[in-house]
C-alpha cells in the first residue's frame, strides 16, 4: 500500500491522509526500510511499520504492526483490495490482491465523547451520511466510554485537499454519545 500520513491528538491517532503529504524520496525511504525489516523478519501477512520525521527529514521506525492496522482501514473503500484480505490471502498462501488506491482518502476515528458513557447514540449520523464520498464504519460495540474508539469513516475524493476538507467537517459533525452523562 501507498505511504500514508497519520495525524494523532492526544496520542490518539486521529486522520490518516492517503496519499501520504511527503516526499517522493521520503515515501521511497519508508517503503524501502518496511521491506528490509519484512524480509528480513521473514514475515508473512500485512506488516505496518509506523515512523516519525524528525526535523532533519529523516526517518524513525516508531511502531510495528504484525496485522492489519489501524491506519489500514481507509483500504476498506479505497482500494481494490484491502488489508484485511490481503492478510488473509497471505497467511494462507493464496495468490495476492492488487492494492492500488483507486481515490485520495483520509480516515477519522470515531471516538466515545468525554462526558459519556454506556450505550451508544449516534449524533449527526444523517448529515454524516448525506456527505458525498462519506464511508461510515461502526463497531458495534455495546459500551462507550471517553476515548474509546467505536468506529471510523473514510471519506473519498478526486483530490486529496477535498477529501480531508470533508474529514474536518464530519468529524465536527458525527459525536458517539452514551446513554449515561458523567
């Protein structure tokens, strides 16, 4: 898969941009490093490797992910094939998928809201959904609490300035409530 970019607030990853917003030489370094550290792990499935650019542009492996990831999940819609099949394909030593990106796309989490705690509630979800290129994915887990990650939406573009301007809009517009105030 193409280089992606992460944005995390609170140590929390909260936008993932797809294509990446860095270097051509920088996206080649990375990819060439998560190789080495693949092949020389002799690994098998989908492996994130996570780095952080320091101020001098050079990279850091930060984090290592022997699964799908994450910051993977914008595959889901816009790929042809995404990670959670190609893993599958891969540990089962069936043929690989393609994994071209077919549009830009940037990733929200949908976090719990601080103040709230219990059983779900979705606030906004309708004009959410009205959002051309808005891809919604819940859990479906029972509890929320603050912070905790219920689901995430990808959202597609022709360019990828469009596509996370319509991120920063449904993510002030979608909260996971509970059915619980604290």
């Amino acid at each position: 898969y193409t280089v992606a970019e992460n944005l995390h607030c609170n140590g929390i990853l909260d936008m993932t941009i797809v294509p990446g917003r860095i270097s051509d030489y920088l996206k080649s370094e990375a990819d060439k490093m998560a190789r080495i550290l693949a092949e020389e792990l002799n690994y098998v499935g989908v492996l994130a490797v996570e780095f952080f650019i320091d101020q001098d542009e050079n990279l850091m492996i930060n984090e290592i992910a022997p699964r799908p990831h994450n910051s993977g999940h914008y595959t889901l819609d816009a790929c042809l094939t995404d990670q959670f099949q190609q893993h599958l394909r891969a540990i089962l030593d069936l043929p690989l998928g393609d994994t071209r990106q077919l549009t830009p796309a940037a990733m929200v989490n949908l976090l719990g809201e601080p103040g709230y705690e219990g059983r779900p509630l979705l606030s906004g979800l309708s004009a959410v959904l009205a959002i051309p290129g808005a891809c919604l994915h819940v859990y479906g887990k029972a509890v929320t609490k603050p912070g905790r990650k219920m689901g995430h939406l990808t959202v597609i573009d022709e360019t990828i300035e469009a596509a996370c301007a319509k991120a920063e809009k449904v993510k002030k517009m979608i909260k996971i409530l509970g059915d619980k105030q604290l």
